[in-house]
C-alpha cells in the first residue's frame, strides 16, 4: 500500500512534537508528496494553532468522525487553499497538506475521554484518510506518554519518530517507548532530540544515544529562543528556513523522504 | 660617502632590482648624502613627497597618530634600509611621518633629478616599470588567492593554509607589502582555527545511564494488559492485511 503513516510521539509532554509533527508534513509537502496531518491528541489538541486554524473556521472534527457524526472527507481541512496569515505559512498556498483537527470544545473533550476511542473507528479512519486523499504521507501528532490512543497510533504506524530531551529522565521514558515500538512490530523507528543546549556536543551526543537505542538519530534540534519566540502561530521552518533548528528538521524530513 | 656603498644599498631597493651595476651607478650619481640630528623631521604624513631615502648610518622611526592625537610608532628603521621609494614615481602624501631617532646620515634621491637619469636612460624607465609590473601582478595574484581563501574560511575550510604555506616563503620580495598582508592573513587564520577548535574541545560531553531494571518493569506493565495484547493482534492483523494491498 502507498500512502505511509508517520507518528510522532515523546515520553514527556511539552517536548515539541506539534512543532516538529507541522515543520514536518509542511516540508514534505514543500518536496511536492501529498500529506496529511491528524491531531489525536483529543485531550490537548495544539497543532491547528500552528496552521492557522482557529475556533470560527474549524468545522467536522476527529470526534464527529469518531461519533459517527461526519466522514473523513469532510473533516479535512485543506491548508493549501488557507496559506494565508503569516509569512511561513503562505508558502503552503496551493500545496497538497490537509489538517484533520480534534476538537477544541471541552464537552466534546470530556465526551471522548469519558467513552475511550474505539480502536477499528479510529483504524479505519486513518486508512480511508490516506485512501480518499491520496495520501503519500499521513502525520499523526499524539499525546504524551505511553495511553491507550498513543499506543494505538504506535500500533498502526509504518514509521515512528520518537522525540527525547537531551536529558536523564526523558533518555529512560523513551528507552520503554522504544521497546513498545519493537514489540509492536514498528517497521521503521527514528529518533529525535529537540532542545538541546547549543552547548553540548552534538556529534557525541548522537553516537551515544544511537548506540543506548540501536535506532538512528535523525536529526539534533536546538533550544532556541528566537523558535520560542516566534513559532507559536506560524510555521518554523517555512519562515526561517535558515535557522540551525530549521536546517536540522529538513534532515529529519529527508530521512522521512528517504524511508517512503 | 662612498659612491659604491650607495650603489650597493639601492641595489637591495625593489624598485632598482632589475637594474645593471652600470645603470645603477648613474641613479647614485644623482643622489646626494644628508647628515640629520635626532629628532629632526625627514618627511611629514599627509605632505606631498617628492624624495626617495636610504638609510646610511643610525636609526628612524616611523610613526602616525593614534585616535587620541598621540604619537604611533609603526616602525623603526636603520642601515640599509629605504623609505619612500614610491615617491619617485607618483606626488601621493606621504603615508607616515619619519623622524630621526639618533644622529643619522642619508642619502636622498630627488623626484627632479631621478626624473633626468629617467629622460637620459630609456633601459632604467624599463627596468622600473618591468618591476612595477611584476609586484602588480604578483599582489593580483595574491589578492585573488585572499578571495578565494576568504570565502573557504566562510564555509569552515581551513584546509588551504597547510596546501599554501610553500608558497608563501618562496614569495621573492620580502618587503612587499603584498607578502605581508598575506603573512597578516595567515596568522589571522590560524589564530581563528585555533580558537574555533578550543571551543569546539570546550563543547560539553552528555552521558546518560538507563535503569535497565526500571525500563524493563514499566514495559511489563504496559505490556501486560488486556488492552496492549489485542492491540497487538490487532496492530498485526492490520500490518499483514496493508501488506497484502
Ligand atoms: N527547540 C526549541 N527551542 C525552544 N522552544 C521550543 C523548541 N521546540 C519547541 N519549543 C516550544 O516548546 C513548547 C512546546 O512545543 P510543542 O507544543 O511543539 O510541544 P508538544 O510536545 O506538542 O507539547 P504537548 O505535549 O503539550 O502537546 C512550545 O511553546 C514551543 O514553541
Ligand atoms: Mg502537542
């Protein structure tokens, strides 16, 4: 089958999954692959932020499909045709990536956590997703830590990116999320250290953490405050494409590029 | 002075260097000795020059004025050695002022009288101009391999400076200024290299140790659950069924 699903997951919240998870489908759908993005953080959803989407223009969401309520067509919102607002993200005009939100309405929240997600419904959506877009890629931007809709987007992806701080507590979180990756039969799994301390010595750091995990480091992303600054409502790497943070995540885009 | 002592100093001048011994001793035909106490003022910065000096005997010393008005030696000189040569050819301002450091003697070359020795003898402008031209073509040279150089140290490529250093001590004029902005550049690129891998050796070194133990009971925990063995049937089921698409 063609279209590949892509999780992006990290043991700690606050890690910059949603960052990296836009920055990514936004870069893979500059090199011209069709790509989309599903928000299955139902608890915190973010990354619509980051597109631009706000309350107003969301319609369908991730929970009306997950009801019943809406079919995956209608819930796909495409950014191509919404680039507008800020600098980054106008260069997605006419590109083919869409948005398949959660929703933003606590009742709706609170509804969904209290049901738990139906494992074949959210499946098969994300199979006709790739399917009814033509999908190369499908993203998928999770909760943190190890519960059952994460481990779920685990279970179903072709390739697993799995972001880690550059410290103790998250090196041993992402040591069991490795493990669960390779029990699940994950075929491809990536790694990812974002904010790191420009301070530290990025090549070591890499050697070490690729031989604890035996599992490639695609890509060292620095602490930075001009991507603090800056990234909350526009897309990173569109809008400093020069940036070191930015340099370094088309690596990690390539190496995406590179697997499908 | 003697004649043959001027002769032999203007021979080291660059300007003079293509020049016949017989040649050569017209130009010092033309010049004349000049005895100067300490502290008296050979030439002045900014005014026109129209001299050529070789120093006979004592010492000179070069200076400008730093930003506070205060006086800069550049540089000093003594026997041997000439200062404003370029005068002879060109009415630019002198670059720095001269002054004598002890009693000293010279000998001076007029613009004016240079210029007779120039109209008489067709070989000497040759000879002057040939050496012109190679010190021309030489500094071109030299400032382009600097562009070149400039734009690899931009890119981290310090890989040059081992490849050229022959190079540079076979540069055939030892005062030209060319050589010594190029020797300048170089130790620049070398301090800049040294400092850039002091750094990178000051970059920190991470390590982590994992608790194998605890990794191994937090996947048990999860892993033991009703929900994690569905899912994974589950999760196997559907990779086989996407294979086979
Ligand atoms: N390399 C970085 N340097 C500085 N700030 C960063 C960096 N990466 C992300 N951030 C900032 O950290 C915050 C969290 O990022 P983001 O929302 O992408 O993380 P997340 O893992 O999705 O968080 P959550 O777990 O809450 O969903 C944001 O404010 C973001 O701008
Ligand atoms: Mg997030």
């Amino acid at each position: 089958m063609k279209g590949k699903i892509v999780s992006i997951h990290s043991f700690r919240g606050g890690t910059g999954k949603s960052n990296t998870t836009a920055n990514l489908a936004a870069q893979v759908a500059m090199a011209g692959k069709r790509v989309g993005v599903v928000d299955t953080d139902i608890q915190s959803p973010g990354i619509h932020v980051l597109f631009g989407l706000d309350e107003d223009k969301m319609g369908k969401t991730l929970n009306d499909f997950l009801h019943d309520k809406a079919t995956i067509r209608e819930i796909g919102f495409p950014i191509g045709e919404n680039a507008s607002g800020a600098a980054g993200r106008a260069k997605l005009a006419g590109k083919n990536l869409w948005l398949f939100p959660s929703s933003i309405r606590g009742r709706e929240i609170s509804q969904i956590l209290k049901e738990g997600i139906d494992f074949n419904r959210l499946n098969e959506g994300l199979q006709s997703t790739i399917k009814e877009f033509d999908l190369d890629y499908l993203f998928i931007d999770t909760h943190p830590g190890l519960n059952e809709e994460t481990l779920l987007s685990i279970a179903t992806s072709d390739i697993l990116i799995i972001i880690l701080r550059p410290d103790q507590q998250d090196l041993q979180g992402t040591s069991v999320t490795v493990d669960i990756a390779r029990s699940l039969d994950v075929p491809n799994l990536i790694l990812m250290v974002n904010k790191a301390l420009p301070k530290y010595d990025f090549v070591e750091l890499r050697k070490d953490i690729e031989s604890k995990f035996n599992a490639p480091v695609a890509g060292i992303l620095p602490l930075s405050f001009d991507l603090a600054d800056n990234a909350s409502n526009d897309l990173f790497s569109l809008s400093t494409p020069d940036h070191e943070w930015s340099r370094s995540l088309r690596e990690v885009a390539q190496a995406v590029l590179t697997l499908g | 002075m003697m004649g043959q002592d001027i002769l032999e100093h203007l021979k080291k001048t660059s300007i003079f260097s293509g020049l016949t011994d017989e040649a050569l001793s017209d130009v010092a035909r033309s010049a004349s000795a000049r005895k100067v106490a300490k502290g008296d003022i050979l030439m002045k910065k900014g005014e026109v020059g129209d001299s050529l000096f070789l120093i006979q005997q004592g010492w000179v010393k070069i200076v400008t004025e730093d930003s506070k008005g205060d006086e800069l030696i550049i540089n000093k000189c003594g026997p041997g050695e000439t200062i404003g040569e370029m005068a002879l050819l060109d009415r630019s301002p002198r670059s720095a002022t001269v002054i004598a450091l002890e009693d000293a003697e010279v000998v001076e070359l007029k613009q004016d009288v240079f210029e007779k020795v120039l109209n008489q003898r067709p070989d000497v402008s040759l000879s002057i101009i040939r050496s012109y031209s190679d010190r021309l073509r030489f500094s071109t040279t030299y400032i382009e391999k600097a562009i070149d150089w400039a734009q690899k140290i931009a890119e981290g490529d310090y890989s040059f400076i081992d490849q050229t250093q022959p190079v540079m001590s076979n540069a055939k004029s030892d005062d030209d200024k060319a050589t010594q902005l190029l020797s300048a550049f170089f130790t620049m690129v070398r301090r800049v290299k040294e400092r850039e891998e002091g750094l990178k050796q000051q970059l920190e070194k991470l390590t982590f140790e994992i608790d194998q133990a605890r990794r191994k009971q937090e996947f048990e925990e999860i892993t033991s659950t009703e929900f994690y063995s569905r899912l994974k049937e589950q999760a196997k089921a559907l990779r086989q069924k996407r294979l086979n698409e």
